[in-house]
C-alpha cells in the first residue's frame, strides 16, 4: 500500500463509524446575554423569546434551547437550606420551572 492509500482506508473507516446522525447540526438555541444582558432579564422576556422560537418556526427547524446566561439569579445568594442558586424572585415571580 502507498502511504495515500492506507490515509484514504483510514477515513473511509472514521466516517463509516461516525455515521450515527449524531452531530449533524449545532446545538441550536437562544442566548439571552446578547439580546437581554442584564437590564431586560425576566420571566416576561424569557417567555417571548421562547415563544418567537416557536412563531418563526424555529423550533422546528432543531431549535431547542434557552440559555440564561447570567442575572437570573437571586442577588441575595443561594438558598440557605440547599446551598442551591435561585432565581430573582423580582424577576422570575413564578420561579425557574414556570
């Protein structure tokens, strides 16, 4: 065998065996830090943004995802019988699951 000929086997067999549908697109999703920041972060906005996802037919296409980037949380710190992180209830009203 040339050397182009064992390199040319070698990828046959890569692709081969990462042809599992796996990874054909990005994670897809919406981010608030570049539309929201800080100022806008809110229950109210996050549940816009999530549903113009759906209204544009985002959702559709493989869009899955809302990230909170940042100032979600309390500003007074963690829950202080679990140590958890928690939302703004200025913000968040309803809390996380709604």
């Amino acid at each position: 065998f040339y050397p182009c000929q064992v390199t040319f086997l070698l990828l046959v067999v890569v692709v081969e065996a990462l042809d599992n549908g796996v990874g054909r697109l990005p994670p897809l999703g919406y981010n608030t830090w570049n539309d929201l920041g800080c100022r806008s972060m809110s229950e109210e906005n996050i549940k816009a943004a999530a549903e113009a996802l759906v209204q544009k037919g985002l959702r559709d296409k493989g869009y899955r995802y809302i990230n909170l980037d940042d100032c979600w949380q309390d500003p007074h710190g963690r829950d202080p019988e679990t140590g958890r992180l928690r939302a703004n209830p200025k913000n968040f009203p309803s809390g996380m699951p709604a």
